[in-house]
C-alpha cells in the first residue's frame, strides 16, 4: 500500500495543474494518501422508485455486514465487498421486498435504480421504528423538482422560501429574506457544508442580479427556521443548507426566458471516479425594472458561472472541489418618474426629472476544496478550505428635481392626471464614489463518530476577513431654490422666510476608509441519540458552540470577544395509531458582528461591537395523516425569542445601516403554520400561515416594533394540471404580507416615526405545456430531447401597487413632508421555454 501511495504522489507530482493548488492543501493531500486503498470494497448505489416512477423514502437496504436507508429523493448509497457474491435486500413496510445479488471489483461504483411493487397483503397495525431525521430536527426539506419548476419573478430557492411560514420576503427584485423578525444579515447559507457569503455593496433589490445558488445544480435543500444545532454557525435566525448534486449520468438541461437563461451540464467518468457538474447562468431584469413607473436607460448583466466536482480516490478518500466566479455590471440611467398619490378627494402627484447615471460593478470569485476520508463504518473525517473575494465598486451622480402638486381630478377633462399646482418645487443631488475589497478565508476540521445510536460530531474553524473599503457618499438637498440643512444641525433653515447666514453643507455627507482585519476561532461538539421510552421512540440533541473574534486594523484598537452558545432538541414519536411527532429545541444563539454590523452610519468601525444573543426556545408538533387515500402534513411550530446586546439598524429598500452600538434589547414571538400534500394527486403544494410581533427597546425609551415587524403572513403554493391533459401543468405562487415599519426617513429617530408601509400582495401564475417527456417515446426530432417544454407566465398577476420604501419630499409653504411611496413592479408577461438532452 505504501508503494501505491508512493506512486499516485509521484503522477500527481508530474501533473503541472497540480501547481496551481496552494502547498497547504497538498501537505493534508499527501498526508491523507499514505491510507488510500486499505479496504477491498465497492460502492452501490442508485434511485429506488415506485410503479408510478416516484421517489421511495426510508426503503431499508441491507447486507451480511451492513445497511442503509433511501433519503427523501429515493437515493441509496451503500459499501459492499469487493470480489465475492454478495446478496443485497431492499425492504419497506408498503412494498413488496427485492433480492439482488452483487460482485463488484474493488474501488467499482455501480448504480442500481431497482423498482418497488405495493403490497399485497393489507396490514392491519403498522409500527414504524424509524424516524426521518429532517422530522426530529424540525428542518423543511423542499424537492429540487419544485424549484426547477415553480419559476418567478426572482427565480430560485428563495422564490419558495417566500411561501413558508415565518419567511418573508417584500420585494421580488430581491432574494434576501427575513426569519421570523431577524433580518437579513441573521441567516447561514450553505452548499455542501461550505459557508457562502453575500456581496456588501448592494443597496436595492434591482442590483442584485443572481441568487448564489444554482437551482439548476441542487440536489437537495433543507431549511431550519430557528432552534437549529450546535453544527451551524452563529447566526441568530435561520440556516439554509444546500447539497448540490453528485451526477450517475451525463445530462444537458436548458432554460430560457424573457429574463434570461441558463445551461448546465452533468457527467461521470466510465470508472464512476470522477463526477462533475457545471451551470451557467445569465439574468437581464429590463422587463421588471423598464415596467416600473420610473423611465430608465437601463443594462444590467448579471453572469455567474459555477461548478462542483468530485473525484473519489478510493472508497475512504473523496476530494471535491466547489467553484464559483460571478459578474455584475449594473447602469442605470432615470429620466423621469410620476407618483400618483394622496385621496380622491385630495389626488397629489409628485413629477420627478432626472440627470445623470448610476454604475455599479460587482465581482465576486469563491473556490472550496472539501476531502471527506471514511477511517471505517463509524468515523468520518473531513477538511474544508475555502476562500473568497469580492470586489464592488458603487459610483453615481445623480439630480433629481422635482415638482408636487394638485392633480386634476375633473372625469372628462383633458388635462385629466395633470398637476396644475405646485405645492412643493425642489432638487436633489446624490453622489457616492464606494469601493469594497473583501478576502475571506476558511479552514475547517469536521468529523462524526457513530456507534450505535449515538452519533458525535466535532468541528475547529479558523477564519481569517481581510476588508478594505472606501466610503465617499453625500447627499445635497435644496426646496424652492434654498439649501436644507442635515437635521443634526441645531438652527433649521427658515428659508425663504428669513435669511440663514451660516455656512452651506451636504444633507447628508460620509466620508471614510477602513482598512479592517477580522480572525475567528470557531468550534463545535455535539451529541445525539436515538432511544425508546417505553414504545415510545425519542431523539436527543446536545452541543455546544465556542466562538472568538478579534477586530483590528489601521487606527482601530484591536479587540477580542470570546462567546458559548449551548444547543439542545428533543423530539418524542408516541406509540399511537396516528402518525404524530412532538419536538422542543432552543438554546442560547450568538451572533458576533461582521464588518457591516461594526461599521455605523458615518462609516467609523466600532472594534468594542458585542456579539447579539438570544434565548431561543421553539415548541413544533408534526401530524403526518391520509386524506383522501393521499399523505398529507400539518406542521405546527410555537417560538419565542429574548434579544441582549441588539445593535440597531434601519432597511432602506435591501440596505442596512447599523448603529455599531449594542444599546438595545429586544424580544420576538409567533405562531407557524403549514399544511402540505397531494391536494392534487402526483403534485404537492401547501398553505402556510404565520403570525409575528417583534418589537425592540432602544436606549430605555421603551418598546417599539422591529423594521421586520411582519405581523401577518399568508403563503400558497398550488400545483395542478388538466385532468383530460396532464401535460398542461399549472402554478400559483401567493404570497400575503402585512406591512412592516419602515416609512420614515432615514435620518429620523424611529421613535417619531412608527408608520407602516402597505401591506404586500402579490400572485405569480405559471402556465406550462409539457411537449416531450422523458418517460415516453418519440420519433423525429422530439427523440433528440428528454424533456421539452414550453411555459407562460404572469407575475404580478392582480396588477397590485406594492411599495417597499418611502421618498420623502418637503413642502416648502407648508413645511409638512410628504411620504411618497416608491412602487415595485407591476405586472409582467414573460414565455418560458425549458429542455433536457
């Protein structure tokens, strides 16, 4: 073995693309060889599925010596011994049992996809005595066929996180989403166990472009809304975590729309060693940002290109490698806008004439290396090493003057719409000249024990962000001819009333640069058991997370913090006729400051920021149940959340601004609902419902709500096709969210302002034609496809006028403000065309 080891050292060593990998991955790469090729075994694996072509979960596969289960998506994968016969059982309570037979060579990975008949015996009493672990973890598991089918305005994983309890998202130019009261900056995003991060720079929804996640590449997506393990990082409000897909097959797949398209492709080598994916994608907002009230010369490109690969040396050592290298460029040039606003009795306008342009570049690139080496059936070890950069570049100038004014509301008259008397006359000019650049890097050691029913996993993070940014924003402001003074200055110009004699400066005026260093010490350990009391099956959970930071920098102090956030579930599975589960989790949940929550609104690091905590207890009941002959779920979950050390923020559109200060302490509660199942057979949807109030004390002047205070939250997500036709398939995203706090000027105290936006509306409909279908035979030139279809869809569909920000504009004569809302998009047409070779 030592003079094999020997030998892949030496070809690789002659490889030059080896060159290019950093010395540090080769060292843990030679150490990791000397134990390749130990054990003579082979790998099977495959999709288990039933007569109708579905997916089987938890079908038991067994050998002599070993055995493992179907997950969600019908997929197995189990070691067997290489060279000899070796007999292979697949069991489940609903079907008929199959026997195959095996002999592999050693290191060969075969896929088998076997075929599951239903039972023909009825059984009377079935006792299950196993239980899912997304059930018992409280985590929502959301099938990659969903989301490759349910499109819409922000395609992607985020487009269906919206219709789930305790989610809420108001603005569909976006793909940032909040959690049951957290904000955006509260959520972990993983792929494949690696950590991603999110560009800094971005200010509204529409420069946004891409979600990093590739919907096309995803095999599997769970999402935990809160009470989630000591192996997640520390965040104070929900983890997404993503496995993109290993391929068993070559395969092309294609879509293209009115706003963009994409292509991925899939393969694996002869010998089933090497696996890889790729996915290009391509995204042009016009149509959404061109049929918004604003008139706009507009040409965003939005590129991202990604990739995971996998090479499995042996059956212990897997080494994959995740890729991704993302292009942003977003110009934007206004011309002129018309708010319609006010009464029917009392109609205002506000016209507003542009000059100048917005550019903006954004470039991100993160690569990871991840080796996952089998020591035996227990322990499994695991190395991560990642990095990312991310270059933003935010540059406008950009005059606005304005007119409000009376609109003519006289029916029948040709000046009809019109404003026919100023009320207000003004201009406004902004300037910003930002850069960001931003290194992060990550080396992480995981690993898990499994004996028996207990299950140890272990983890030590080092993480090192290297971020340099320059901040040169102001903002001039002038009514009727007259400079308005920024509200930190005591004397208020009085003008045109009376004269002002002091000195003329920027309504609002940032200007710095920060050179910040931020290392983190991470680690994590917990346990977890299946047991029975009595014949009732239960779970248990317990870990604990150590977290330590040190900010330093160019004329910052360095400081360093150290936090213990303990972590705990336990879920019980009675021994009753109905299939009912009840599971309590909680702990105390850290979230130390990354560099935007260090950096305040005049753009001064504050190196002393705490880490925010929270006391999170989550009560969730689980009723799984038949309606009519089909599986249906009622998912109940119960939260409350006590916040310490807040550090205060405002949202301007996607834009947060934090106080850098940990000068308040909030609390957050709720109640989420949500029924899913076949309500149409062969297709699931659900309903989801949820209720929230948060509120937070700023400085001892008492409670007030959130800006993510979304008391009221409906969600659909229906499927359906025509009976005579069921080619012809059918969609309705609904979403219902009543408004958040958010309508006043970012300057204000939110004390003096506490008024909420409009609650938000919005019904996307999908209509597709299935023209090619993998599962039947075609002669011509549909044999070319596996799949073709043709789709058309109308997001926004009741034409609704949500807004997601206020403008504020000051009426000279009267001195009264006027909250002018700033309308998202209206509704859109858009024709789908999706295909796999």
């Amino acid at each position: 073995m030592l003079e094999i080891a020997l030998h892949l050292k030496q070809h690789f060593l002659e490889n030059n693309s080896l060159l290019k990998i950093k010395p540090f991955f080769l060292i843990v790469f030679f150490i990791l060889l000397p134990f390749v090729g130990q054990s003579q075994t082979a790998t099977l694996k495959g999709i288990i599925l039933n007569k109708s072509n579905l997916p089987i979960a938890n079908v038991n596969i067994k050998t002599s010596s070993n055995g493992t289960t179907s997950n969600d998506n019908g997929f197995y994968l189990i070691k067997i011994p290489a060279n000899t016969n070796i007999i292979v059982e697949f069991t489940h309570l609903s079907f008929k049992k199959i026997t195959a037979t095996f002999n592999l060579k050693n290191g060969e990975s075969f896929e088998f996809n076997p075929v599951l008949d239903s039972q023909i015996e009825q059984i009377e009493t079935i006792v299950i005595t196993s239980t899912e672990r997304n059930r018992v973890e409280g985590v929502t598991t959301i099938k990659p066929e969903i989301i490759r089918t349910i499109k819409g305005a922000q395609p992607g994983i985020e487009n269906l996180l919206k219709t789930l309890p305790g989610v809420n998202i108001s603005n569909e130019l976006s793909t940032q989403y909040s959690v049951r009261g957290g904000n955006f900056d509260e959520n972990l995003v993983y792929v494949n166990e690696i950590e991603v991060y999110r560009p800094f720079l971005i200010r509204s929804g529409q420069q946004e472009g891409l979600s990093f996640v590739n919907t096309d590449l995803v095999q599997n997506v769970d999402f935990s809304a809160g009470g989630f393990q000591a192996k997640y990082g520390d965040k104070l409000s929900s983890v997404l975590d993503i496995t993109y897909k290993n391929p068993i097959k070559f395969g092309v797949s294609a879509d293209l729309s009115l706003l963009g398209g994409s292509i991925s492709t899939e393969a694996i080598s002869k010998d089933s060693k090497f696996s890889g994916i790729i996915g290009l994608r391509y995204r042009d907002n016009s149509l959404l940002v061109e049929a918004k009230e604003t008139e706009t010369n507009y040409k965003p490109k939005f590129a991202d290109i990604q990739t995971y690969l996998t090479y499995k040396f042996s059956d212990k050592l897997h080494v994959s490698f995740l890729g991704n290298a993302s292009i942003n460029s977003y110009n934007y040039q206004p011309e002129s806008r018309q708010t319609n606003f006010g009464t029917l009795t009392d109609p205002l306008a506000l016209l507003v004439y542009y000059d100048g342009q917005e550019k903006d570049k954004y470039q991100t690139y993160f690569g990871a290396f991840k080796a996952n080496y089998f020591l035996n059936d227990a322990i499994t070890l695991k190395l991560i090493a990642s990095q990312y950069h991310t270059t933003e570049e935010e540059y406008f100038d950009i005059l606005a003057q304005y007119r409000l004014g009376e609109v003519n509301s006289n029916i029948g008259d040709e000046n009809l719409g019109e404003v026919e008397f100023s009320e207000g006359i003004g201009s406004q000019l902004n300037h910003a000249r930002n850069d960001l650049d931003a290194l992060i890097t990550n080396v992480e050691h995981k690993g898990s024990y499994n004996y028996e029913d207990h299950l140890l996993e272990w983890s030590v993070k080092y993480t090192h962000e290297d971020i340099r940014d320059r901040i040169v924003e102001w903002e001039v402001i002038d009514s009727a001819g007259f400079s308005i003074n920024p509200p930190n200055i005591d004397k208020f110009n009085e003008q045109p009333y009376q004269a002002y004699q002091g000195p003329l400066v920027p309504f609002q005026n940032i200007r710095a640069t920060n050179n910040t260093k931020i290392d983190r010490l991470q680690a994590y350990g917990q346990w977890s058991k299946r047991d029975y009391i009595g014949n009732h099956e239960v779970f248990y959970n317990a870990g604990i997370r150590m977290h330590n930071w040190t900010v330093s920098g160019k004329d910052i102090t360095s400081k360093s913090q150290t936090v213990f956030s303990p972590r705990a579930q336990f879920a019980i599975k009675p021994d009753w006729d109905k299939d009912i589960l009840f599971r309590l989790s909680g702990g105390l949940y850290y979230q130390p400051p990354f560099y935007r929550e260090l950096r305040n609104k005049e753009g001064v690091v504050n190196p002393e920021v705490k880490a925010q905590k929270s006391v999170h207890i989550v009560l969730g009941n689980e009723y799984s149940f038949k309606m009519w002959e089909r599986p249906f779920k009622l998912v109940s979950e119960a939260y409350y959340k006590n916040i310490q050390d807040v550090n205060p923020y405002t949202i301007n559109n996607v834009r947060i601004r934090y106080e850098a200060n940990n000068v308040a302490k909030a609390y957050a509660y709720g109640l989420d609902l949500r029924l899913n199942g076949e309500f149409v057979p062969g297709t699931e949807s659900w309903f989801s419902f949820g209720y929230l109030k948060t509120e937070e004390n700023i400085n001892h002047q008492g409670y007030i709500s959130r800006p993510t205070d979304q008391r009221l939250k409906f969600g659909i997500l229906f499927q359906d096709y025509m009976p005579n036709i069921p080619d012809v398939k059918m969609y309705l995203n609904l979403v219902y969210n009543t408004g958040v706090p958010g309508g006043s000027p970012s300057y204000a105290n939110p004390y003096d302002y506490q008024e909420r936006l409009p609650d938000y509306k919005r019904a996307d409909f999908g209509l597709s034609y299935v023209i090619v279908n993998k599962d039947k035979t075609y002669s011509g030139w549909k044999q070319k496809f596996k799949e073709l279809s043709l789709g058309f869809e109308i997001f926004n569909m009741f034409d609704v006028q949500n807004s997601i920000t206020n403008t504020w504009v000051r009426d000279v004569y009267s001195k009264r403000q006027y909250s002018i809302p700033n309308y998202l998009t209206p509704r859109v047409f858009n024709i789908r065309v999706g295909m796999q070779f």
